[in-house]
C-alpha cells in the first residue's frame, strides 16, 4: 500500500563513515502506515542495527542517525529534519499542523526588542515543534535568539499574534519562564463562554448584575520588577521599608563597608524575592487569563517617573508592567477576535500611586489623571467600549442585550478612580475593590479562612438590594511577611560574611560587626519556624482549599437562599483550582463556577 503521509528524503547515518539509509527507513514507514492506515499521525523508527539492516559500519563508536522529510498530506513542500544516536527513537509528526498564518512575534526588555517572527513561524511550521513554549528557557533562546540571551539582566517580554487554524486572530504575551500553550480551542474551553450562554434568547434578557463575572485581583502582579514602590494598600510594605532603612542606617556606619558592598542597592536586592513571594497574585499574563475565561480586571496604577513616555503601570509592593500593554491585549481580544463577539470586559483601574508626589499624599495630579485618561481613550476603541449612555439607569440594571448588541460584539466596561463627567468611564462607585456604593463588597483583611467566610457571608446578606462581589482572598499577616524579610536580610549577611571572613583584619572586622546587626536588629523580627505557616501568598491562597475544592468550597459556603448571589468572584491564584467539565476538558473551577451561577440564573 503506497504511503501518502511521509516520504524520507535522506536519511544518513554513522559518525566518520556515513551509510545512505534512505530507501530502508521509507520501507520502514510505509509498513507502519500498512498496518494502520489512516490512523496513525507520528512515525517512529527505533535507532539499531537491526532496523537499519545493515552490518556495523564502525564498531564501537557511537553512530548518529539524521532524517529530512517532507508531509504529503500538507500543501507546503517544506522539509523537517530529525536527528538522534545509536538507542534513540526518532518520532516524526506529520499531523496535525498548527495551521497558524500573519504570525508576528517579538521578544526583549521595555522600549527595546528583536523581531523573531521569521524563526517563530518555522518553528510552528514543523509539526513536531512542542505547543508549549517556556519562555527564557534554554530551549527558547536556542530556537529563536540563536541561543543568547539578548539583554542580561533584564526580564523580558514575548509577544505573539497569528491566525489560527478556525480564523480568528489570536494574541499572547508572557514574560520570561512563563509557559505558553498554543494550539486547538480545547486548550481553553472558556475563552468566548459568554458567546456560547448567548445561544439561550433568556441570556440576553440578564442585567450585568445577574452575569457572575470571574475576576483577578491585583492582575497586573503577574510581572513584578526589582524596584520596590511604597504601596499604601500593603499594611506590612510601609514597616518593611523603615526596616530596610534602618537596617541600611546601620551598616553604613560600619568602617570600610563601602569598600565591599553598596549597602543600599544590597539590602534591596535582599527583599526583592520575598516581597515578589507575598505581592504576586496570580501567574498568567492578561491574555492568557482573557482566554482562561477571567471576565474582571484589578489594575493599580503607579506613575513611573523613569518612563517618561509611557508613566503608568501596574504595581503591588513592586513596579509591574506598563499599563498599556494590558489595556491594548484586552482591546486586542474585544475588538480583533471574531469568535469572541459577545464577551463582557470589566476593568478597574485605580489605587492611583506617585512618590514623587509628596504634596499631594503621593497621589496623582489632576494633570496626571487627565493623562492617564487620554492614554486610556487613545489605546481603547471606543466602539467596543460599553460607556455611560446617560439614560440615569445603575450600569448593573442595563442587559447583556444592551452591553454587547444583542451579542454582536464584545464590549469593555470602564470603571475609573475620580472618572471624568460625561466620559467613556463609569466613576469607581461601581469598583468592587474599592468598595464602591454601588456594589456590596468587602475585602477580608485576614489570613484565615474561617474569619474570611464568615466576613464574605456577612456582606453577602447585608446590602441584598446591591450586586455582591465575593472576595475569596486572604490577607497575610504582618508579623509573618516582616519575619520572612528580615530572614533574607540575615541570609544575605550569611553569605556576604561567608567570604569576608577570608579576607583578613578588615574583612574579618566587617563581617562581625554584620553579625551583631543580625543578633542586635534582625533577630528581633524572625519568628520560630514553627510560627510560619506559608512562605508566600500563594501557599496562604491555597490553605482555602485545604481538604476540599473551589466548587464545594463556594457552594457549601455561599450558594444559600439568605446570601446574595455572587455577581463577581475574585480570587488569588484562580491557576490553582481546576475541574474537568462536562466536555472532559480541564478548565479554571473560577471561571466555570461563574458560568453555573449565571447559567442558573437563566433558568432560575
């Protein structure tokens, strides 16, 4: 039976002397297609003597084996190349295709990147290629930046769009050792949920509030930088600073410190991991989170004064990523993504942060705010943005129907801190995470789950006649957070006094009087081992779980006729929690409880 999926090309093997085996190994899969024909997408050819007939053409030399081959059944003649050595098997795909076409991609650091989009598109050309990428890996740098790291030091940026094999324009972006998973619509069920629930007419005829809408908080903390920003809403940042400057008070005191280390830029460097540990909120880049199913967005935003082109980004404890290159990967998924027409975008954006700004609480200036708002107007289409129609109505009283066109596009709602009247923006009244008048909300400032519940019940029964954002968040404790940075402060003396020690008088004289900092300042932070009961917030998130999951957890605890039914869900780590559904997909339990809440509320 001819063989219509592959045809070997060369295939060469040995080390100094090289045996052409080409005509063996297309024999070699012709009976493999015989034995299953059409049922088989992946050609394997154990590396042996045996398979390859032949008799040892150098004995006791380790022999390499290399095949080019072309896919009949795809419409590009371009040949793929498989390589391995004596015990090796060689796997050779030649199903499916990723099928991706007006690929762009781009890799680097801020205001600085190399385009690799001629090497990204090779790699998805080969079908053996992996669908996940992990970006700043070894393997990825060896694939697209010719194995080096093109800026040191500093954390980089991938971005990607193409065209899927269905037609619809696709956008990611991730930071360095961050995965990215590509390929069929079963990698993310939930990406147009709201686009399927639109089928049912009843769907359309819900108000916002009856739409639970799955939510991240703090979503910009996916990518945290090395510089430490003052953060009013971190009870524990504030002491943790005063720490480090007192900390740093003492060593600059120390004679001949200067001569080894900037105490400064060294304490600093001490706390950025462990800040980074109890500051970051969730793992996956806005895009990703878009097409997970997360409906909901928390951005705080931080004017960055060494930017001055493009001031305003994301922070918690630490600096995080430009705000625009968020807003634009949402605008991208509303606007240029025709499958995904009908999805509801919610975003608050405040918590508005300036440490320059002294004079003003280290708030922003009304000038800032108006750049903030024109920087806004500029990266969202207008079209695709849900603005107050002044018709007098809560925007949670206005349907599905009226948000999105009776489902023909997607639309994004824009809830702003001090929003400007007769704007695209709603006023932050209608911000859960700020406890705006308009919603129910509360933030449990708690690391217990127990308290937590018991808070997030309270709320739920107390204001019925407003929509109610469930927070299933935890607040670490102080006391915890300030012990585990003085810690790295003690283990960076540790390591620093390691080798001082070797240098005599001097570095001898440093390294002890380092130490009595430790026994004299530090030790009075740490606590016994035994005290700590989670190293950072995701640990802390995942005591929520403990002995049961995100559905029963939700259900026993807040699906009751005296509470009022969710209309947002934010969580910490929603990556943590997943469920298989009914298409045996594995999918985000957040987000599929927020379907079955608004499902439920389409057949009540």
């Amino acid at each position: 039976m001819a063989n219509p999926l592959i045809r070997v090309n060369s295939a060469l093997y040995g080390a100094d002397t090289i045996t052409d085996v080409t005509a063996t190994i297309q024999t070699y899969f012709d009976q493999q297609f015989a034995d299953s024909p059409g049922n088989i997408s992946t050609f394997s050819f154990p590396i042996s003597l045996q398979n390859l007939q032949i008799p040892d053409p150098e004995p006791g030399v380790l022999k390499h084996l290399i095949i080019t081959y072309t896919i009949l059944a795809s419409s590009s003649a371009t040949p793929f190349v498989r390589a391995g050595h004596d015990g090796d098997t060689l796997l050779l795909t030649v199903a499916p295709l990723y099928g991706f076409t007006n690929i762009s991609a781009f890799y680097g650091a801020f205001g600085q990147a190399i385009d690799i989009t001629d090497k990204v598109t090779a790699y998805f050309a080969d079908p053996g290629s992996s669908n996940t990428l992990t970006i700043g890996s070894d393997a990825f740098w060896l694939a697209f930046t010719n194995g080096v790291d093109p800026y040191p030091g500093v954390q980089k940026f991938f971005y990607i769009s193409f065209t899927d094999a269905a037609g619809d324009s696709i956008r990611y972006s991730a930071v360095d050792f961050q995965s990215l998973t590509f390929g069929t619509d079963d990698a993310y069920p939930n990406k147009f949920w709201m686009n399927k629930l639109s089928a049912t007419p009843a769907f359309g005829n819900l108000k916002l509030s009856q739409i639970c809408l799955p939510a991240t908080h703090d979503t910009g903390t996916f990518i945290l930088q090395d510089k430490l920003i003052v953060d009013p809403d971190s009870p524990w940042m504030a002491q943790a600073m005063n720490i480090v400057q007192s900390f740093n008070d003492q060593v600059n005191v120390i004679r001949y410190i200067s001569e080894f280390i900037n105490p400064v830029t060294w304490a600093a460097k001490a706390i950025y991991q462990t800040t980074r540990d109890f500051a970051t909120a969730t793992t996956s880049p806005v895009s990703k989170q878009m097409l997970d199913g997360i409906r909901c967005f928390d951005f705080r935003v931080y004017y960055n004064h060494d930017d001055p082109d493009n001031p305003f980004y994301t922070y918690h404890s630490l600096l995080g990523l430009p705000l625009v290159n968020a807003l634009s990967e949402i605008n991208a998924f509303a606007t240029y993504t025709p499958g995904s027409s009908g999805e509801i975008i919610y975003l608050t954006i405040g918590h508005y942060e300036d440490e320059q700004n002294k004079e003003g609480n280290y708030k922003f200036t009304e000038a800032q705010k108006d750049q903030l708002f024109q920087m806004i107007n500029k990266t969202m289409d207008a079209n695709h943005v849900f603005a107050p129609p002044g018709d007098g109505k809560s925007l949670f009283d206005h349907t599905y129907n009226d948000i999105t066109g009776s489902s023909t596009m997607s639309r994004v709602i824009l809830v702003v801190e001090d929003a400007p009247p007769a704007s695209i923006f709603w006023d932050s009244s209608y911000s859960p995470v700020d406890q705006g008048s308009m919603v129910a909300s509360a933030y449990s400032e708690t690391d217990k789950v127990a308290e937590m519940v018991s808070a997030q019940q309270q709320c739920a029964k107390g204001e019925t006649a407003k929509p109610f954002a469930l927070s299933i968040s935890l607040m670490p404790d102080k006391k915890i957070v300030i012990s585990q940075i003085a810690s790295s402060l003690k283990t960076t003396i540790v390591v620093t006094c390691a080798w001082l020690v070797l240098i005599p008088v001097i570095g001898i004289s440093v390294s002890a009087a380092l130490m009595a900092i430790v026994t004299s300042y530090l030790a009075g932070f740490i606590l016994e081992e035994t005290s700590i009961k989670y190293k950072s917030l995701r640990s802390l998130a995942g005591t929520v779980f403990a002995g049961t999951d995100l559905k029963t957890f939700i259900e026993i605890n807040f699906i009751n006729p005296e509470y009022k039914v969710p209309s947002f869900i934010y969580m910490d780590f929603y990556e943590d929690a997943t469920e298989t559904n009914a298409d045996g997909n594995t999918v985000y339990s957040l987000v599929e409880e927020a379907k079955k809440i608004t499902q439920a509320a389409i057949h009540p």
